[in-house]
C-alpha cells in the first residue's frame, strides 16, 4: 500500500509540475507579448512620423533644393517636428533622420546610432521599401533600431526623402515587461536571440547551449525544460515575439521559483512517510508483543520437554486475566502441564513403591532358603561330631541371620558383604573340611565399592551346591574383583560343575527347573537390573575346567533404574 500510493502520488505530483511549467511559460508569454505589443507601438510612432506632413515638407524641400540657404531652416523644422514624438514613448531612446547626403536630424543623443551598422542599416531600409524593421546593434548589448524609409507622399512621388531610425532602450522595455508579468531580469537572465545569436545581454550567459535547447524544446513540442546549468537546476522557458520573429530564453533557478511546491512535496511525502512508518512501528509493536507470548509458550513447551524450569520472565508473566487467544493458549498449556505433572509424580511414586517391594520380597525369598540350610547343617554336625564346632557354626550363622533381617538399604560397602561372605565360609569349612578350598583375590582399594545387599554369598552358595552335595571331589572356589574403565567385575568360579548354555535365560522360561539356589541366582539378576538398568546383572559361561559365575556393577550409580515392565 505505501508503494502503491508512493506511486500514485508520485504521478499526480508530475502532472501538477507539468500545469505549473505551463502555467509558468504562460505567464512569461504574457511578458514576450508586453514586449511585442511596445515595439508594435514604436513602429506605430514611426507611422507617424513619416506621415508627418511638416517633416514630409521640410525633406521635400531639402530634397528638392539641395544647398538651399534654407537647408538650415529646413532641418531646424523637422527637428523641431520630432520633439513631440521623442517623448511620446518612454523606451525610444533617439530619432535618427538621415538624409541622402548622410548628414542626420536627430532628436536625442546622436551617439546612441554608431553603436549599429550604418550600412546595414541602409541597406535594410533600402529592401524593406518603406516596412519596418528591426536590426541589432554592432555588439550585443541594450538597444535595438526599428528601421524604415521616408519616402515622399506629396504628389505620391514616393521616392526616397531619408532614413528613419528609432534607437529603442531594450533593456529598460524586457525589464519592465518582466516585472508587469511577475519576473524579474536582475539574477534570471532573459536572453534575446536573433538567427539563435544573442542580441540581449550584453554580457554572455553559456551561448553554446541555444541552439541545442531550442532545438530540443521544439521536438518534444513544448515551451520549457529543466536543465543543470552550473551545478544547479534551472527552469528554462523559450518562445518567440509576435512580429519580429526574435526568440528569447528565459533562465531561472529552479528552487527560487518552485520552493513552497517543493516544500509543501518535501512535507507531503515527510507526512505521509512518516505516517507509515508509525503505522509499521506500531504493527511491529503489536505482533512483536503478539509473537512474544508465542514464543514463551514454545520455550515453555521446551522446557517441559527437557524437564526444566522455564525462565523467570516466562513463569513470572500472569494470564488469567486474559481473556484473548494468547492467554487461552497459555492456561490451556499450564492446565495440562499440572495435570501430566500430577499424572507423572503419581506414576513415579508407584514405580518407587512397586520396586521398592520387589526388592524386599526378593530379599525375604532369600533369606529362608538359607536359613533352611544352615540349620540343617547344623544339625548333621551335631549328630556326627561332639560340640566344639557348634559354637562356630552357631556364631556365624547368628551373624548371618542378623545382617539378613537387619538393614533396609538396598546398596552397602563392599566390606560388609566380605564379612557375611566369611561367615558363611567358615560354616561351610567346617561342614566339607579339606574338601572345600575357597580362593579370594581382591586389591586393597576396594573396601568404600557399593553393591547390594547379599549378592555374593547366593553365589558362593550356588557354586558350593553344584560343585560338593552330589560328589566327593575337593571344590575349589575362586573369588576374584578386577574392575574396568566404567565397571567392576565381581567372578565367583568353581570346579567340579559347567553351566548349560543360556543357563539363566532357560531357568527365566521355565525351560529348566531350577534346584537349590537357582531362584536366589534369578532374584539377584533382577535386583542388579532394577538398581542399575539391563545393560548390568549375572552372566553364566565355562571357561576352561571351571564354571563362572560373573557379576557386573557400575562405578557410577545413575538416577534412571530399570523400566516399569521389568519389575
């Protein structure tokens, strides 16, 4: 729309400067034609004068009786008829009657016709035969000479009796003809031209370029143009004087002239450009404050997303009272976002409880499956032996019991682990004797590791019944830790037993019923990956004559645990 009205204005701006030149260049014809119409009234005067019948008298006579003693009294009247018509016209500036033998009768300042070509002057009133016509001075300068032959009227003889010459102040005529028409002439040159050579001024004003702008002007079929004449733009009008057949240029500066149109343009387009650019600015405003509100509702999606708080500016901003789109959009977001907020809490609470029951139900099957085992043991000895070996039994089982039933943390040291694993140890030393050889490696720095809660000894435990129930062998059992770049490696190998491929996968489906510990084994795979995540647990394989049973941990614990289906 601003382009769309620039343009418009735009063209009725030309068309109204294309009025106004015209307009302009009408005006100063009005000007040419003063000036036409005041030299139509000289050559009137110079009806008059060669109809005067006492100066056709008196150059009758002089022509009729040449060196007459009344040649004096002759010219005396004919100069004496001249005074009314030298002041009947205020530009005439001189009356020149010059006589066949070249001597002059006038009226005015002699001078004012050496200034003009006198044999030209002849010549041209020679052709003319009695017309008018209008010649220039030698140089260019102020005055111009209206011309005609006096030829006789008594008995229409018609010859020649003298020349008339009327010297004609130019200047002071175009000065005047300028000021009636509302110009003027002091820093605007008006230029005469006469075959397109000045012939007014009399100082020079870039002549060379005349004949190119008239030239011009008369192809595009118009009175006036605009140039750039010494670095400024000039209004230039041409046009011709009725009559005479003289051209004339009239320059002007263009600013001078045109200045409350420029300025009211100049105003017009400020006004109307100002205009839209408040009006963008206030768009720009309003959608600015529009996208705004847009863009706090995606960086609040955004932060939901990543489970982040949105910026204070964005959360501080209240919408309640805000009855438009923006604000709908804003509570219809919060709304949801409390409600998946609730829906999420309340999920991750059950989550919490339902693992947090897993885990102790796992542990609790552990226990008395143990517990059966130990007293059974105890038992037998009793029976076989005498009771130097129940108390040992006793103690470490009484310890045994106590760290199974005490303590609700899912993860402890490293050391208190080794310690329920020597108990057990050292009740079954006492059981197998020089049957059971249990190895241990571990480095020095270990003792600070968190991992859970009786995961080793249902290893231990696990080898022991594979490996000695069934057979009289000696067991060797070889506890290792070695740890990798994020992980630790916990290895329990015994001798005497291999495991079937894919071991715990087939106990999981109930391909394979499981015997002894084979439930603690599944329990502690799932509590490792309810704790950890599925990437760690129990992994079953044979390497060389013994059967490794190894268990993965990782150094950094991460708040994600294992996902809702696999509890």
């Amino acid at each position: 729309m601003f382009f769309v009205i620039f343009l418009n204005l735009h063209f009725l701006i030309k068309q109204y400067d294309k009025e106004l030149y015209q307009a302009s260049a009408q005006a100063l014809n009005h000007a040419s034609a003063s000036i036409a119409n005041e030299m139509e009234i000289i050559e009137k005067l110079s009806d008059n004068i060669i109809s005067d019948s006492v100066i056709q008298e008196n150059l009758y006579q002089l022509n009729q009786t040449p060196n007459s003693k009344r040649d004096a009294a002759y010219k005396r009247d004919a100069y004496e008829a001249l005074f009314p018509y030298a002041f009947s016209n205020q530009y005439i500036k001189s009356i020149n009657l010059v006589l066949g033998d070249g001597s002059n009768i006038c009226m005015g300042n002699s001078d004012d016709i050496k200034r003009f070509p006198m044999a030209r002057l002849e010549e041209t009133a020679d052709a003319s035969s009695g017309r008018v016509s209008w010649v220039p001075a030698l140089q260019p300068g102020q005055d111009v000479c209206c011309i005609r032959m006096l030829r006789q009227l008594k008995f229409l003889g018609l010859n020649k009796l003298a020349d008339l010459y009327l010297v004609v102040d130019m200047e002071t005529l175009i000065s005047d003809s300028l000021q009636s028409a509302g110009y003027s002439s002091d820093n605007a040159p008006f230029v005469l031209l006469c075959d397109e050579k000045r012939i007014y001024p009399a100082e020079p004003y870039h002549d060379e370029m005349y004949p190119q702008l008239l030239e011009d002007m008369a192809a595009a079929d118009r009175s006036y143009t605009i140039a750039s004449i010494d670095s400024k733009k000039t209004f230039i009008i041409a046009g011709s004087l009725p009559f005479i057949g003289w051209d004339y240029l009239y320059f002007r500066d263009y600013n001078p002239i045109f200045h409350n149109i420029l300025l009211a343009k100049f105003w017009m387009v400020a006004v109307f450009t100002m205009s839209c650019i408040t009006a963008l600015v206030m768009l720009w405003l309003v959608f600015g404050r529009i996208l705004s509100h847009m863009g706090f509702l995606i960086e609040k999606i955004r932060c939901f997303g990543n489970g982040t708080l949105p910026p204070r500016q964005i959360s501080s901003y209240i919408y309640e009272g805000r009855q438009d789109e923006i604000g709908q959009l804003h509570r219809a977001f919060d709304e949801m976002t409390k409600s998946v907020k609730v829906l999420r809490d309340e999920n991750y609470d059950k989550q919490l409880l339902l693992r947090d029951a897993t885990i102790r139900m796992l542990q609790q099957q552990i226990n008395p499956h143990f517990l059966y085992n130990t007293l059974d043991t105890i038992n037998w000895m009793a029976q076989k032996y005498g009771a130097d070996d129940i108390s040992t039994m006793v103690r470490s089982l009484g310890n045994l019991f106590r760290a199974s039933i005490t303590g609700q943390e899912d993860l402890i040291p490293l050391r208190e682990e080794l310690s329920f694993l020597d108990n057990y140890i050292q009740i079954q030393t006492i059981r197998f004797k020089d049957r059971l050889n249990f190895e241990m490696e571990l480095p020095d720095h270990i003792s600070h590791i968190q991992i859970p809660k009786l995961c080793i000894q249902p290893l231990v435990e696990n080898a022991l019944k594979h490996a000695m129930e069934y057979s009289d062998q000696m067991c060797c059992i070889r506890f290792t830790f070695c740890e990798r770049e994020k992980d630790y490696l916990i290895r329990v190998a015994n001798t005497g037993s291999r495991f079937e491929e894919n071991l715990l996968q087939k106990i999981e489906n109930k391909e394979i019923t499981p015997q002894g510990s084979g439930v603690g084994l599944t329990n502690i795979n799932s509590r490792l990956k309810l704790l950890y995540g599925d990437s760690y647990g129990l992994t079953f394989y044979n390497q060389e004559e013994m059967a490794v049973v190894m268990l993965t941990i990782p150094k950094e614990r991460r708040s994600f645990h294992a996902k809702t289906h696999d509890c």
